[in-house]
C-alpha cells in the first residue's frame, strides 16, 4: 500500500480507507505501508496513521529508507562516508543502520557519496557542500524519484526528484534512485515477510513509482485516482495498471461484494 494520495492526502484520511484496511486483517490478508517519502521515520509514519485511525507497527513500514540501506550495505559495507542531503529523522535512520553520515557543513575529503532524500529542511548551504562533492566524483544516489509530494486541497511540494535536478543542472551528475519504481523496496517485503510475488499486489496513485514498481516486481498494481494520476495519465502512459480504481473506497465496495 502506497500512503500519501492513496490512504490519505495531507493529514486528511481519504473515504474508505479504513474500512478497506479493516476488512483485509478481518479476511487474514497482511497490509505493508510502501512510502518513498524519506523525510520521515517509520516511528513517524506509525504515529500519523494512529492519527487517522489505522492501527500499524514499525514493522508495518516498508519505506525508500529501509531500500536505500539494505541496497547501499549490499554494494558497499561499510565503506561509504555520506554527504546527507535530507532531514534530520532520515540522518537517524541511516545512523541507526551504522552508516557514516558527516555534518551539513562539513568541508573534509573524506565524502565518496552523496545521498539525497526528501528534504523539507533542505537550505543552500546544504545543496552547494552536495555540488561541491559531486564535482569531486562521490557517488551519487537517492532514495526516491518523486518530483512532488501530494498535500490537502489538491496541492504538491517539491520532493526529492526535483532537489536532485536542482544538482543534476548544476553538476552534470544524475542519481541512482533506489525508492520506487526500483523493485528494491518489494524485494525488501518479499524476503521480509516471505510473501510470494504471485501473492502480492501494489496499491498506489502514481504511474512512475507505484505502478512501476508493480511491473518492475513482476507483480499485479491497482491506481487509484485520488492523488497523482488521471485517466488521461494513464492513456498516455506505457506503464499501465493491472486494475483502476476511482478510490480506495471502491476496491473495497468490489472484494466486499
């Protein structure tokens, strides 16, 4: 399950969802939250949905971040001196799974990447140490590709994609982004929670993460049209969804009946 415009926009819960999460725990099915928001921790992400009323663990969070680290320990061990462009709950995150992560305005030579996440504490200071490093060869990645984030009232803010940008024009280097569509993240579920792929479908709004990730996973998607993507999006588009939905609150009218 995709979050932000599939279970809620902003910190508004959209129709159904609950009702719709309830009867999957009630028919035995397991319900993994899916986010590549990385501005937030998965403590966090369990507190909003208490907020809204959705009962879930840490356990229950498969974000870019939990991606982002096993991919980067895969590849690199311990290795890595990072360059963090992100807030300050993803610097804990990384912390916590024994990254080597440096200070904002560190000046040093030791950085050999860079990793940018959706930073809503972003500042210049922070974009020209990235620019300073990129142009020194330190590796590029970041946790997602989203270029905007869906908020209350039908509005978005800038997410990480279009921080990367900023340092792809300024740098000439393009990221390695390791959240959806990368299959990474459902990777992570599978070998998790052992879940079979031919058991799994992908819920989400948006074409280039969540439906993406579906068919880069080999596995089944619905969209949902109360965040991102519009009909005509998806006519346009050469990935397409298994299933398409008006809502959430309409898949479960379907499997309810």
């Amino acid at each position: 399950m995709d979050m932000d415009g599939t279970l809620y926009n902003g910190d508004e819960l959209i129709p159904g969802a609950e009702d719709f999460l309830r009867f999957l725990k009630n028919v035995g099915k397991r319900s993994v939250f899916m986010t590549n928001n990385s501005s937030r921790s998965r403590f966090a992400y369990v507190e909003k949905l208490a907020r809204l009323g959705i009962e879930s663990t840490v356990d229950d969070i498969a974000s870019s971040v939990n991606a982002t680290s096993c991919y980067l320990k895969e590849h690199y061990g311990d290795t890595l001196t990072i360059y963090l462009v992100g807030t300050e709950s993803l610097r804990q995150e990384l912390l916590t799974d024994g990254f080597h992560i440096v200070p904002a305005d560190y000046e040093g030579d030791e950085v050999n990447c860079v990793l940018v996440g959706y930073d809503t504490e972003l500042n210049y200071r922070k974009l020209e140490r990235a620019c300073h490093f990129l142009c020194e060869g330190a590796l590029f990645y970041a946790t997602n590709c989203d270029l905007r984030c869906p908020i209350e009232g039908g509005r978005y803010l800038p997410d990480c994609a279009t921080i990367c940008n900023m340092l792809e024009v300024s740098t000439g280097r393009k990221p390695r982004y390791l959240g959806k569509p990368d299959r990474y993240i459902v990777d992570y579920v599978h070998t998790k929670w052992g879940a079979d792929y031919e058991d799994m479908v992908v819920v989400g709004d948006r074409l280039y993460t969540d439906i993406a990730v579906g068919a880069n996973a080999g596995i089944d998607s619905i969209c949902v049209l109360t965040g991102e993507s519009t009909l005509a999006d998806i006519d346009a588009s050469e990935v397409t969804p298994t299933y398409i939905f008006n809502s959430i609150k309409d898949v479960y009218e379907i499997l309810k009946s």
